[in-house]
C-alpha cells in the first residue's frame, strides 16, 4: 500500500534525527475512513517497518470519543486503554496510547514528535503569547494535560472549538511541555509544516546553544568507580555512563545553573531519567564521594528507588542504568532536557511541570515497561577489558564474552581491525555494548587513558584480560637483544602495567561495596608451563607472567580481587598461528623447530599429533576457563591448562 510506504518513510526520516525524536519518542499515523495505522509500542521510529504499525478499527476508536468513563482517574485510563485493545486488529502490536487523538484529527497523515527546539518553546514560561506572536492563528495552542485519556479529551475539545472559530481543523496542534501533532493530506505537507515550524523557532533563539566539546574530568576514575559500588549496594551492578560538554559544564558551573534543569520538562523525562537529579559540587574525589554517599542515601529514602542523573561538577554528566543501552538513552534524554532548558531562556524561561503533574506520570502505569527487564547471561553487564581484542584469541573471547551479556573494551593498537571488530561485537550485543581504545599495553600512560574511557563508557572495571602478546621464534644464534627486549616488554612488564591501572580501580569499587569482586586474568599459555626449544624469550615470558599472576595474587587478595592465568594450547586457526606471511606455522618450518617438516602441513600434523584429544585450543574454550575463574571466588594465583592434554599440571 502506497500510503504505508510513504508513513515508512516519514517515520525514520524524523526517528532517526536526534533534533526531533530522542529514546524513540512520538507517534506516527495514517488513516482511512475504516482504518488506522499508527505505531506500535516498542517499535523504534528510526527503524520502523509496516510490521511495526498497529491497525486499529475506526469505529471501535470513534466509541472512546463519546463514552462516558470513571471519575476516578487510574480506573479511567484503564477503561480508555481496555476500548483501545478491544478496537485494536493487530493483537501482536500495541498501539501508542495518543492513538484516539489520532483518530480525532480528519488529516489522513498524522505525526507527533518530541522536537528540541519546540519543546524549547513549547517548555517556556511565555509559550502561549510567543505562540501567538510567532505564528498566529495558525496554531492551537492547548496547555498542559497529564498524559493518555486526559490529553486526548483535552484536545479533542480544543480542536472542536478550534473548527468553530476558524471553519477548519488546526494543521499544527502545539502542546505545553509535551511536543507537536502536525496533520496533512500528504507526508510531503507534513514534512514542509515541520520546516516552517523549526525556521521559525529558530529566528526567534536569542542566545545560541553551546556547541562546544569538553574534555571529562580529570576526577572521573577516582570517583565513578565508587560512585558505580555505592548505588549497586544491596542489588544487581549498575552501568553507569560520563559524558561531558560545553552545555553540561553550564549546567554544572554551580547549584544556581542547575536549578534550570533540576525538574523534568515533560513526561518522557521522567519516564527515562525518573522525576528527581543530583547535583553535586566540590573540590576533590573523597569530598564529592562524600556528598554523593549522603545525596544517594536522601534519594532512596525518599523516592524508593535509586537516581538515573547524577551532575558533577568538574567530571561531568553522570548517567546510572541496569545497562549500557538505559545508559545512553538516560544521556540523550537529559542532554535534551538540557537544550530545551536553553532555548526556553528565550521565550520567558524554562517552564518545568508541576509537582502534582509530575507525580501523575510517576504513577503511570502506561510507561513503566518503557526499560526492558535486565539479561541473564553469565556475566550480565560485567566490565571486561580485553587486551589484543581486535583479531585472534582476545577477538574470540571478546565475541564469546559478548554473548553472555559482558561490556566489552576492545584494547588493541590496530585501529582499523579493532574498529570492525568492535562493530561486529555490537552487532551481536543486547542491552550491552562494546567499545573501541587504541591501547599500547607497554605505555603506562596509554593505559591510564585505556581506564579513563572505560570507566567514562562504563563506570568501572570488573574484569581485566590481559591479552596482547606476541611471539618471535628463534634460537640462541638467531635472537637478537632487540627482539628479546620487545617480547619482554609486551608480554611481562605489559602484563604488569596492566595490572598495576587495572588494581587501581577495583580496589576503590571494592572499598565501597564490601560484596564486590574483581578479577585480573592473564591470557598466558602452555609455553609457560613448559619449555619450548627455540622459542625460549616467549617461554621464558610467559613463565614470568606466571610468577608476577602469584605475586599478584598474594598482594591483591586482601581487596578481593583475585589474579589468575589460562595456558591456553595452541589455537591453530588464529593469526598467531596460521598467518601465511609470519605465522608461527611458518616462522616454525623457517627456524628447523620441527625436524624433517617440508611444509607448513607438515608443521601442523606434528603439533596436532602432541595434544592427546588431537584438537588445538579455541576460543571458546579460553572463554569457559574465564567464566570459571570469575565465578568462583575460592581460587587465586592459578595457572589454568587448556591444552587438549598436551600439558598437565604436575
């Protein structure tokens, strides 16, 4: 149907624009004189198909227009919501709640978004006379109404006294702190109604929004971590996500500019980031943990739950979820609620909601299943950073890790694998995510900016796996100091600058949740636990790490992080081993390793025939290993085979 398409195509033309759709707000619809087609719940605009629309019987919607409901509000909008389904054909898909005020407006294209610089207007203390001012007539304008039923009454009754006085039907329906309705007889009116609106705005800002970047505080690894422990206390682990710019260090500049964005402006700002923020201002880490740990505690003894917005002077904006995703939706909703907050200076001031209107969308029943229930996997929202992720054993890892519900950092120097990679991991994520940090493991200062990003994307550290290795072969002749030196440095004091910024963090989660663990694993391998004739700097690197993964071991216990090695064999299928150009296949042939070997083939048999299960090891495999080392909590300082049998432990 041609109508469909073109419906299709509006509605991701304005859901995939952060300026007029954020966290998928709005609605949008077509009709005939039988049928509505308007989207359903849980569809995102951005991506929306035919499918994601629900089909609604007109004349079942025309029955909530004239029927008499409760007084009581909550049991009126369930008798509402209960004609709504009844009217509904696609039983699958749940139609959005303003689906009457859809059906109320003759246009056969209707759609309503949430636009910034409207909301601007429309959240301002002088919106009805700059309403008035800016386009006349031309425009209903009708004051705030608590959500659902309410609102659809409220404007039907506008809209009728709308066509008395003027003989038609508005093409512009403006609603004070909620957003926009435009109607038309063709998507292309629409999109032009939308174009003058925003012009029009537009000429009217006084002050320009800052649109200047700014650099997360210094402070952020030496608070959000413990910030992250103080709200997980006594329930699941919380993401929490730091973002900074020219308009949030605004906002956060004193108690006075915050006062601008400390009530919601409509109600999906509650719906998303809850009706209550914190704002919190000092001087160093143990002061600004200090008020955090008072606020946090005032937050839930008042309200019952936990802050989803925590404002930091001098780190930054501070956004708490069940998950990666709630994090970033949190983010873009208050940074919005940020922008309307400025573009209102221009008409008056910010006009927030009431205290009674706030606790009506408090209490909503309709958008409480708006965040989905948080995923079960083995590592559920747990912090991983994984050295040497980009391709190899660590992208294995990653890829499996990902799968149980894991945040993933992918650490690597190679910029351009190590971005398809981590591509390719969010594609396989759910309310997880996965990252990618330009990494040198042997820079110490590389790796503070590696923690720096992780904990700003995530908000700590649970998990560190020390990767990134490499393996020149060669015998006394053949290796030179220069090579001996190199594979020192990224497989031993690598592993112990890792280590060394990885500690840091989960010591100070640690302190601040005495339930909390934190594992360091080291990706070591049977040539630690075993001589390997000329092969003797990797091996005598790997057996190193092992004497540093004890070590550590013994130190760190006392803060509840445990330090532990897989010795994975040899994965046969990865670069290390099978790169045609410098393989260990082939370095191995070149060196004589395998006496009597002609070919890489040959190179191959002889290493399979040593593990008795005649398999190499695979990721998949070092992931099991890796999963039972952070579920345990009674093993530390262990070397952990994963040889097919080709080593055991003696």
């Amino acid at each position: 149907m041609k109508e469909l398409e073109q419906l299709v195509e509006i509605s991701r033309k304005y859901g995939g624009d952060s300026r007029f759709v954020i966290a998928g707000g709005g609605n949008t619809s077509f009709k005939n004189s039988t049928r509505l087609w308007v989207k359903a719940s849980g569809h995102a605009l951005a991506t929306i198909t035919e499918d994601g629309f629900a089909v609604l019987d007109r004349a079942g919607l025309d029955i909530i227009a004239t029927k008499e409901y409760s007084a009581d509000a909550a049991e009126c909008e369930a008798q509402a919501t209960a004609d709504l389904m009844a009217a509904c054909i696609t039983k699958d898909r749940k139609p959005s709640v303003e689906t009457s005020l859809h059906n109320a407006l003759s246009a056969p294209f209707v759609v309503h978004l949430h636009p910034t610089i409207i909301n601007g207007l429309t959240s301002s203390m002088d919106v009805e006379a700059a309403v008035e001012r800016l386009f006349g007539s031309k425009v209903l304008y009708v004051p705030y109404s608590d959500p659902g039923y309410a609102l659809f009454k409220r404007v039907s009754i506008a809209v009728t006294d709308y066509v008395a006085a003027n003989g038609c039907e508005p093409e512009i329906i403006l609603l004070q702190n909620h957003g926009i309705f435009v109607g038309a007889e063709t998507t292309e009116q629409v999109e032009a109604i939308y174009d003058r609106v925003v012009a029009t705005i537009e000429s009217a800002i006084v002050t320009p929004l800052p649109e200047g970047a700014a650099e997360v505080g210094d402070m952020v690894t030496e608070v959000v971590p413990a910030l992250r422990m103080i709200l997980s206390r006594g329930g699941e682990v919380k993401t929490l996500k730091v973002v900074n710019s020219s308009l949030i260090e605004w906002y956060a500049e004193s108690e006075e500019h915050f006062a601008a964005v400390a009530a919601p402006f409509s109600p999906d700002s509650i719906i998303y980031c809850n009706s209550k923020y914190i704002y919190i201002s000092a001087d160093t880490p143990a002061a600004i943990l200090e008020q955090a740990e008072q606020k946090i505690a005032h937050y839930r003894a008042a309200y019952g739950y936990d802050p989803k917005v925590i404002l930091i002077k001098g780190v930054g904006l501070v956004s708490v979820g069940r998950n990666a995703k709630e994090c970033g939706i949190v983010e873009d909703v208050y940074v919005d609620m940020m922008k309307i907050a400025w573009y209102a200076q221009s008409f008056g001031g910010e006009h927030p909601m009431t205290a009674e209107q706030i606790v009506f969308v408090d209490n909503w029943e309709a958008h409480k299943p708006k965040f989905k229930t948080a995923g079960t996997g083995r590592v559920e929202n747990k912090i991983f950073i994984i050295t040497g992720a980009a391709q190899g054993f660590g992208e294995g890892i990653a890829k499996s890790l990902i799968r149980h519900g894991a945040n993933i950092v992918v650490a690597d120097l190679n910029e351009q694998t190590g971005s398809k990679t981590t591509a390719e991991l969010n594609a396989m994520a759910s309310g997880n995510k996965a990252i990618f940090a330009k990494c040198n493991v042997a820079d110490m200062e590389s790796l503070k900016a590696l923690i720096k990003s992780t904990v700003c994307a995530f908000g700590g550290l649970d998990v560190f796996v020390s990767n990134a290795g490499i393996a020149r072969t060669g015998g006394l002749d053949s290796m030179s100091a220069e090579q001996f030196e190199l594979i020192a440095k990224i497989n031993y004091n690598g592993f112990f600058f890792c280590t060394k910024v990885a500690s840091d963090v989960m010591k100070l989660q640690n302190r601040y949740n005495s339930e909390n663990w934190g594992d360091i694993i080291q990706i070591n391998s049977k040539s630690g636990l075993r001589g390997s004739k000329s092969n003797f700097a990797y091996a005598g690197s790997k057996f190193g790490g092992i004497g540093l993964v004890q070590s550590f071991a013994l130190e760190l216990a006392q803060y509840r992080i445990k330090v532990n090695a897989v010795c994975p064999g040899n994965f046969y299928d990865g670069p290390l081993w099978s790169d045609p150009e410098n393989g260990l296949f082939l370095q191995f042939l070149k060196a004589g390793k395998v006496p009597g070997a002609k070919r890489v083939e040959d190179v191959r048999e002889y290493y399979l025939a040593q593990a008795p299960m005649r398999k190499g090891c695979a990721p998949e495999d070092v992931c099991k290993a890796v999963l039972y080392l952070i579920e345990q909590t009674c093993e530390t300082g262990q070397a952990l085979p994963i040889t097919g049998g080709q080593v055991m432990l003696n």
